[in-house]
C-alpha cells in the first residue's frame, strides 16, 4: 500500500480499527479490574467509544441514543445501585468449574460460527438491505413527507415495534417500583438522612457547581425538546428527548437535593406520567381506528391530506414517548435514591 | 487537515485510555474519564466535517451537556457517598431574612 | 475585487488548518500531560488548562470551514457548554481531591522521583 496516499476508505478503515481496539482495551479492563467505580467509569468510556463508532457507521440515531443514555444517566443510575449494595466481597476461592467452562466455550464456538453466516458490511443482498427496507426508503418521503426516514420507519412503518417497546420501558419503570418502592415513604417512615453533613459548608463551598448548573438546567431541557421536535429532520426523537430532559431533572436532583427535585417534580406526576404516554401512543391507535381505518394508521388523522395525518400521528406518538421514557427514568432514579442503604459508613 | 487533526484527537484519547486504567487515585480516573469526554465531543465535531455529515455535530453538543452530568455525580458519590443530599440550597426566604439579621 | 475574495477564501482555509492543527497539537499536549507529571493536581493542571485551549482553536477551525450556517451556531454552543462545563468539572474534581486530603507532592524534581512510589512519573 502506497503510504503517502490515503484514500478516504482507507482512512476510515483506519479510524475504524483504533476505535475497536479502544472497546477491546476498555471491555477487557472491565472484566479484570476490581474497584467498582473504576468499572462505572469506564462503561461511560465504553458507551461513548462506541456511539464514535456507530457515528463511522452512518447509524447517527443510534450513536444519538447511546449519547443519551450512556453518558449522563447510566452512569448515576449504576451509582445509586452500588449505593445500595455493599462495596467489599469476600473473595472467591479460584475453582475451576470445568463444566461451565465448557458450556461458554461451546457457546463462544457457536456464536462465532454464527458470525460466518452474517453478510458482510454493505452487502446489497443482506436482508435488510434488499426487502423492506428498499421498499420504506422509496416511500417514505411521498407516504410522510418527513426528510429523516428513521422517524418515519420507527414511528409509522413499525408503530407496532415502538409501542412494544414503549410499553417495555414502562414495565421495566413498573418493575423497579415494585422492587424498590415508590419513592415515597418505606415501611411507614420517611427515610432518614443517610449522613449528618454540614449544610453551610456545602453551601459554601459548591457555589460554583449551583451557578453553573443553574445555567445549564434550562438549557438542557431547552435542548431536549429541540431534539424532540428536530427528530423529523435529523437524528432525535422521543426517546432521546426524554432521557435528555429527565437528565436535567436528575441534574437539579444532584445538586440543590432530591427533596427539592420532587418538590418540582413529584412523583405523583411522575407516577401518572410513565402510564399517560403508553395511554397516548395507544390512544393515537384507536384514534385510527374510529376514524375508520387500522390500529395506528396515521393517513386518516387529517382528512384532506395523508401525509400531513402521517405527520400529525408521528408527532403525538413521539411525545407519548417522550412522557412515558422522561417519566420512568425518573421513576428508576427516585426509586434508587430514596432507599435507606443497608451499609453503613463504616463499609466503605 | 482534518484528518490529522482527527488522528492527533485519536492519539490524546487512547493516552487519556492509558491514564484511566493507570490511575493511582480514584480522582486521576475521574479526571481521565471527564477529559477524554471533552476529547470524545471534539472528535465527534472534527469526524462530522470529516465524513460530511453534520448530525455528528449534534451528538456532540448533548454529550457536552451529558458529560457534566456524569461527572458531578461521580464526584458527588466520592464526596458524600449518596447522591439525595443537596450540595447547595436555594436560599429560601427565611433563610435570607436570618442573614440579614445576623449581619 | 473577485481576486481578493479568493485571496479570502483561501486564506479562510489555511487559517481553519493552522488552527485545528493547533488545537490538536494542545490536545495531544494536554494527554501527554495527563500521562506523564507525577501527581494528581499537576494532571489536573495538563487537562484543565490545554482542554480549554485545544477545544476552542479546533471549534474555531471548524467554524472558519463551516462559514455561516446553522452547523457553526452549534458549533459555538458546543463551545459555550465546554467553556462552561469543563472548568467546572475541573473544579469540582479538584475540590473534591483536596477535601480527600490527597496531598500534592512537594519538593524538588529529585526528591519527588526518590519518593514517587505511584509510578506516576516512571
């Protein structure tokens, strides 16, 4: 190879390869290192190497998930789990466990054979390249008029799909509800304050931290919903734009108190709301269906014009996302933060 | 030009890598991981010109706002080990009218 | 008058070059940085200080190629939040470490390398 010449695939193979040996080293370090933190840590590194990644694949709605998710949230809601466990183990005794070794060999050799059968990347003939997926990029325009046509494919080619997963996120809110409380009072006593600090001094000391969260809040949610309104033209949606605004509700949480944060949020409202979205994105189905069509057709929303139904569809469903995904992140983060912890200082 | 630029972002991210599985002190990590996010935000804006794509550019204005977040909450859990306490407090009104007479 | 605007748009070009490529020799400075210097405060010093530098001459470059569009409005905003947050972050990381009672390393160069048990420094 000629070195002085780089074409652009050359170099983007380039990139490519140093991006995946960065997710080699981190998953690597993950499995091996023992402190807990350092392994939150770099989860927030692993997520943010491969949204990169998923950037250099074209697929910038996903990377834009995974942005969402990986960096700001994950990361706080992996540290109020380990609030709630303790941090030491006892070490385990280094058995070899011949039998389990074998079976994750066997599986290791399975999936790396299934691995032979995948096409190869941008292959013409793989199946979502050929089918459906040449049919919904050649109508999707003239069926919806929206110029971003992953908007379109997960919100009306694939309704079904997202009010699936729709409802797994809600359930997935119900779950932890159950698990960990409502935020609320547990066994009839409001939970104490886990450490008697000196209030001055945080005061004190974080007016820097206030000022500039202060000034970043509004922004934040200000962001959220122009991704959520943006998403037909670029990457974004409901999903997103939920994550982001109920980061910025956990951002005020984490720094003016989770008291002051229910205080503007409560989670009474919380509560209804993961439930309301799933009722709205459901709702805009039998809206279809009274107007005489199928569950979740969109066309017959505006009868002068398809596509603007289309579009009319897609908005109210995408903000029944956003309510049900904002509400139970923030369902997950009150549950985590007011349990009592069973450790006490003296664990750490 | 941007390709160099890309590369010699490429190059800090693997060192700031480096740093963070190194780290003697749990702050040397946190301070790795914020740095590299700070790297990650520039690469994606320097790898969206590079591939003509400008939604990059999106993606790296959330993770700027993302980023804060998680690291204040790192820093949070280090300092206090919960993460439901306030480190700072809206003077309420009455706390204001105590100031004012103390002083 | 046709020339000098071309004059300008190279020079436009050139100068978005010669920033990026100073932004990343900043960045790649600050990394080295991080790496090398024995302790945790003079790592924060690398980062904090080459972080702000780096990311506002790359931005920069960017936005000298972007012209004016929207994509440079998003660019400076990515650039007010850096500028924002990533002194803060700093800030915060750094106040924590010193309520931590993490004691910087004092001395001269030699002492520190005799009493450097953290392999910091190599």
């Amino acid at each position: 190879m000629n070195a002085d010449f780089i074409t652009p695939l050359d170099a983007f193979t380039i990139i490519d390869l140093i991006l995946m040996l960065m997710l080699l080293i981190v998953g690597l370090a993950i499995v091996r290192l023992n402190d807990i933190f350092a392994i939150v840590m770099l989860a927030g590194v692993y997520s943010l190497v491969s949204a990169l990644w998923f950037v250099s694949l074209d697929a910038v709605d996903v990377a834009f998930t995974e942005a969402a998710v990986g960096a700001g949230i994950s990361t706080v809601l992996m540290l109020g789990a380990m609030l709630l466990s303790s941090r030491t183990a006892l070490p385990a005794k280094p058995v070899r466990k011949w039998a389990s070794f074998f079976i994750v060999l066997a599986t290791g050799a399975a999936l790396m054979y299934a691995v032979t059968d995948m096409p190869s990347f941008g292959d013409p003939l793989s199946a979502p390249n050929a089918y459906v997926g040449l049919e919904y990029l050649k109508r999707s325009l003239p069926d919806t008029e929206i110029p971003n046509v992953v908007s379109s494919v997960l919100a009306s080619y694939r309704g079904y799909d997202t009010l699936g997963e729709t409802s797994v996120i809600l359930t997935a809110g119900l779950g932890v509800m159950l698990i960990l409380g409502m935020g609320g009072k547990i066994n009839g006593q409001l939970k104490k304050k886990a450490i008697d600090y000196d209030n001055a001094d945080a005061q004190a000391h974080h007016t820097v931290l206030r000022v500039v969260s202060k000034m970043m809040i509004p922004l934040i949610v200000l962001y959220g919903f122009y991704v959520q309104f943006h998403g037909d033209f670029g990457p974004g949606g409901g999903f997103q734009a939920g994550v982001i605004i109920a980061s910025a509700v956990i951002l005020y949480a984490l720094i003016f108190g989770v008291d002051a944060a229910k205080a503007a949020v409560p989670p009474l409202v919380v509560r209804i709301g993961a439930a309301l979205g799933v009722l709205i994105y459901g709702g805009t189905g039998i809206a279809g269906l009274i107007l005489g069509s199928n569950y979740l057709d969109y066309n017959v929303l505006d009868p002068h014009s398809a596509p603007h139904g289309q579009e009319l569809g897609i908005m109210s469903i995408e903000i029944g996302v956003l309510i049900t995904v904002c509400s139970v992140m923030l369902v997950i983060f009150y549950g985590f933060t007011s349990r009592q912890p069973d450790i006490t200082d003296k664990d750490w | 030009m941007i390709f160099a630029t890309t590369l010699m972002l490429m190059g800090a991210m693997t060192l700031m890598l480096a740093r963070l599985l190194r780290g003697p002190e749990l702050y040397d990590r946190v301070l790795a991981v914020n740095s590299f996010g700070t790297k990650t935000v520039l690469f994606l804006c320097v790898f969206s010109f590079l591939i003509g794509r400008p939604d990059g550019v999106d993606i790296a204005l959330l993770y700027a706002l993302m980023n804060f977040i998680g690291t204040i909450a790192i820093l949070k859990f280090f300092r206090y080990r919960a993460l439901d306490v306030a480190l700072s407090r809206m003077p309420s009104r009455n706390t204001r009218k105590k100031a004012g007479a103390k002083s | 008058m046709s020339t000098v605007l071309e004059i300008l748009h190279i020079a436009r070009f050139g100068l978005a070059g010669v920033f990026l490529l100073g932004g990343g020799f900043f960045v790649l400075a600050g990394a080295i940085g991080v790496l090398r210097l024995p302790d945790f405060y003079t790592r924060l010093h690398a980062a904090g200080v080459t972080d702000t530098m780096g990311s506002t001459l790359i931005l920069l470059g960017l936005m000298l190629i972007a012209g004016f569009t929207l994509l440079s409005v998003k660019l400076a905003l990515v650039g007010l939040f850096l500028f924002l947050t990533s002194p803060t972050a700093t800030h915060a990381v750094a106040n924590a470490a010193h309520k931590a009672k993490l004691k910087p390393l004092l001395g001269t160069y030699r002492q520190t390398r005799k009493g450097d048990n953290e392999g910091g420094s190599q």
